[in-house]
C-alpha cells in the first residue's frame, strides 16, 4: 500500500514536472532570449562566441554567459555537443514557434487578444516609414486575398 502510494505521487510529480519545463521551454527569460536570437542568428556556437556577441551590445561576463547557456541546456531550450574541447551549442527551439508562442501570450496579457489594439498602439506609438506603410498594405493585401479563396 505505502509502495502505491509513492509510486502514484511519483507519477504526479514527474508530470507536473514535465509540465513545468514545456510551459518554460517557450518561456524564456530577456537573458535567455538574447541568447537564443544570437543562436538563431549565427547557428551552433560556442560560449565564448555568444558571450563575444553579447559584449558588442553590453557587457555581460563569461561565467555568466556559461551559467545560463547551463540552465537553459537543463531546460530543453538548447543542446549540447560535448565531443569537442569546446561545448557546441544548438538552439532546439524553433524560432518562428518560440517567437508566435511569445507574441501570442504577449498580445493575449497587454491587449486581450486583440491583434488590431496592438497594432494601433504600435502605429500610434511609432512614426512609421513609406516602406514601413507599404510593406503592412501588402501584408493587409495579401491576408485579404487568402480569406477570400
């Protein structure tokens, strides 16, 4: 009996656990963001390389870089290749379904899920370009035409 019983709230642990790191794999912190753009943007790096790229915006210490690349590796967020002297690091995230997860619980908090009261705030906000305003014409176009297929 004693046996099924911590047999049965291991199993609600493990899965509230499992749980836990889906919601935070799309989750991630500002530092773990800007990690991950740079990964994005550059590939399988090393620490050394992202921490370099990190110190040409702010200076942030290696260390640290390593602790969070660490964590996030601990997380899911990103995998390494340890065959090497220096770890390799690969993002396993999407970038496209982080950032629309991102952006979904963004618009979802701050505007209550109205896409039109974000984008009204960004404008209002913001002094858009020509290129700027003919480049949402043409996205507005564009979802024009495939709602009416």
């Amino acid at each position: 009996m004693y046996y099924e019983i911590v047999r049965n709230a291991s199993k609600d642990i493990i899965i509230r656990l499992y749980l836990m790191s889906l919601k935070n794999k799309y989750n991630p912190t500002e530092s773990e963001l800007e990690i991950l753009q740079l990964l994005w943007k550059n590939g399988p790096s090393t620490v050394r390389f992202i921490n370099e790229k990190q110190n040409e915006i702010k200076e942030v210490g290696y260390t640290t870089t390593l602790k969070i690349m660490q964590i996030m590796s601990e997380k899911g967020m990103l995998e390494v290749n340890k065959e090497s002297r220096q770890h390799i690091y690969t993002p396993v995230l999407d970038e496209g379904e982080t950032k629309g997860k991102l952006l979904d619980g963004f618009l979802k908090k701050t505007f209550s899920g109205s896409a039109m009261k974000m984008v009204m705030q960004a404008l209002g906000n913001h002094n858009p370009s020509k290129e700027e305003l003919d480049e949402i014409k043409n996205l507005i176009n564009d979802i024009e035409r495939k709602s009416n297929k």
